[in-house]
C-alpha cells in the first residue's frame, strides 16, 4: 500500500514554525510521518518559510492494521479507543489508592520495589541490555546519532514502553519529554507540531522525520540506528499482554501530572542514567513524569558502551543515577532521588 493511496494516512506536513519559538527546541522542518513498514526511500514533501521545498523519495508501506492507534486514545488490538481511555481512566483511583493520594510523601518502598520488580519480569527480556555488547569489544564510542533524539511520552505508557525498551537495546540516549495527563507544556508541544495528542511520539532532528505509533516508531530505529538488525518479534508483538503488566501492577504511577508540581520547567534539562527494565529506576522515571521534568536518558543497559561514562561520573555502574546541572546534585540512591524530586520540584519550592 502506498501512502498516496486514499485509503492510508495522509503524510501531515509541519514547517519549523510549528512549535513555539519560546522553547527554540526545533529549529529544523519536521516531518509527520504514519507508517508500519519504512524502507530506505522516502518520499517527503514540505514548506519552510512560506518556500515550497521538495524532497523526491518514496515510501512504502505493509500495514495489515494500518487503522489501528497505539496510544493513550486507542490500542494495538483493534479495540475501541474509549475503551482504552476508560481503561487508564480506571488506573487513577488505584493509584491514589496505593499511594494515599500523594506521591511526594513517605511510601512502602518494600511494596513499590517488589511491584516494579514484577513488571520486570513480566516485560523480560526487553529493554535489559544492548544488542551491541558482543557486537564490536573495541568499540568506544555510542551509537548516539549527532543531534539528541526527542521523545514525548509517559511512563504508564504499555506503547511507550516498548519505545523506550527499543532505545535501550539499540543503545540510544535520548531527551524525553514527559507527557502526564494534566501536562501544562508538552502535550500542547505535540498537538502543534503532530496535530494530534497521540503517544508515543518521536522527533529526529537528524532526518527531520517525527512519526505516532509504537510500532513505527521502533521499526524506524532499528531502520535508523539498529546498524543491519530487525525488532525481535517481543518488541512489535506481545504488548497486549505483557506491556499492560507494568500499568496494572505500578496502579498507574507515571500517569497524571502531580497538583503540587512546579508549572515552570527548570532552565536546564536533568540528566539520567538508567535502563528500560531496571525496577528502581522506573520508580525516578515515573517521578519525573509526574512532576513533568524533561530530562537526557543515558541508557545503560547490559553491555552499553555507555556504562563507561557512568563509572566516570558516579563511580559505580549501578543505576538510577541522577545528575541536576540547575543545582548541581548528583544522587545514586533511588529513594534519596525521589525525596530530592518531589522536594526541589514543587510549587512550594518556588
């Protein structure tokens, strides 16, 4: 099926202007791109500055579910996309049920540490380690293309999920954007330059490519930046079952914007080590997403060339390890990272 066919999605077009010259974040056309199947050769039309500009290429596209939505409004299954909302609707209550309301205060670590590790084991063997460990052993540098990928998410995400576990393998860093139900920035962010609020959604200032649907999403990567590698069948498939694990079993932490969060963004992105499937650093993930912190994620899976530049600045390969260049901290202790959040990051602190 070609993308020029009535039936398939429309290439959505968007000069820089899209986004707000306040962030500066975007200095580069962007691209919407819907596909299931991306090859070498694209075909991409788009204006700048009121210069009509185009890039002869072609895309073609497999998409035996093209109008299926993987999404915060919609599922990979076919299924309804009021049924999904209504879903993680559900979730909310449960997390205040666990929590007491309030993520800033005193928890059961024991609880919250056994039900992370349990979504651990229930996403294994992805997002663990990095498909290039054995790949080169001489081999020092990263795979990091030159400009950061960005990445507008949230972690209660099952479709965000296998992004993010996608990176890790593929050993990318990238800037995330956290996008929590509630979200006063980002998801304003992603309307203009995408047209839509849709999760997960990828920009590559490298291509100018910005692309909705997990399942694109990851194909592209590996396209992009998996060096000859195809996605294992568990990152394209199986996220009707254990992709929703982590959602249920963490109640739906990392979902909704916390009431308390500053609404400023620091001036200064924080920095954090960790790894998709790491059970101590989802907990900081999901923090960062309810205070709505962007942040670098330096993955350092398994075998990461990464792992490195963690040693050099924590000394330790263990991970989270968080890095905040607005006040200098640097904490490797997941509950000491929590507490430091919630307390630097609230409106009282302003």
């Amino acid at each position: 099926m070609s993308l020029l066919s009535p039936k398939s999605s429309p290439l959505s077009l968007h000069p820089s202007t899209a986004s707000p010259a306040s962030n500066n974040r975007f200095p580069f056309p962007l691209t919407s791109i819907r596909v299931s199947t991306l090859n070498h050769k694209h075909s991409l039309k788009y204006s700048s500055n009121r210069s009509r500009v185009s890039l002869r290429k072609r895309i073609h596209v497999k998409s035996p579910d093209s109008n299926t939505t993987e999404s915060v409004s919609a599922s990979s299954d076919g299924s309804s996309s009021s049924s999904t909302t209504s879903f993680l609707s559900f979730l909310c209550p449960l997390l205040k049920l666990f929590s007491g309301g309030d993520p800033s205060q005193e928890r059961n670590y024991t609880l919250e540490v056994a039900t992370s590790s349990l979504s651990t084991l229930a996403r294994l063997p992805w997002g663990s380690r990095s498909l290039f460990e054995n790949l080169n052993n001489q081999e020092t540098t990263t795979s990091d293309p030159p400009k950061p990928l960005q990445l507008y998410e949230f972690e209660a995400c099952p479709f965000c999920r296998r992004v993010q576990e996608a990176m890790t393998e593929l050993d990318l860093s990238t800037e995330v954007y956290p996008c929590p139900k509630g979200s006063v920035r980002h998801r304003e962010i992603v309307r203009k330059i995408g047209g839509k609020e849709q999760f997960p959604f990828l920009v590559d200032p490298n291509t100018g490519v910005s692309i909705y649907e997990s399942g694109d999403i990851v194909k592209y990567l590996f396209q992009q930046y998996g060096k000859g590698r195809s996605p294992s069948t568990g990152l394209l498939e199986s996220t009707l079952f254990t992709g929703w694990v982590p959602t249920i079993l963490r109640a739906g932490r990392g979902m909704t914007l916390w009431e308390k969060a500053r609404l400023d963004p620091p001036s200064k992105k924080l920095e954090l080590f960790s790894f998709e499937n790491n059970p101590n650093a989802r907990l900081v993930r999901e923090a960062l997403c309810e205070l709505e912190l962007p942040y670098i994620l330096q993955n350092v899976g398994t075998g990461s060339q990464r792992t490195k530049l963690l040693v050099d600045v924590s000394g330790f390969q263990e991970v989270p390890y968080l890095i905040d260049p607005n006040t200098g901290a640097e904490i490797g202790d997941y509950k000491k990272i929590l507490a430091y959040l919630f307390q630097t990051y609230s409106a009282a602190a302003t």
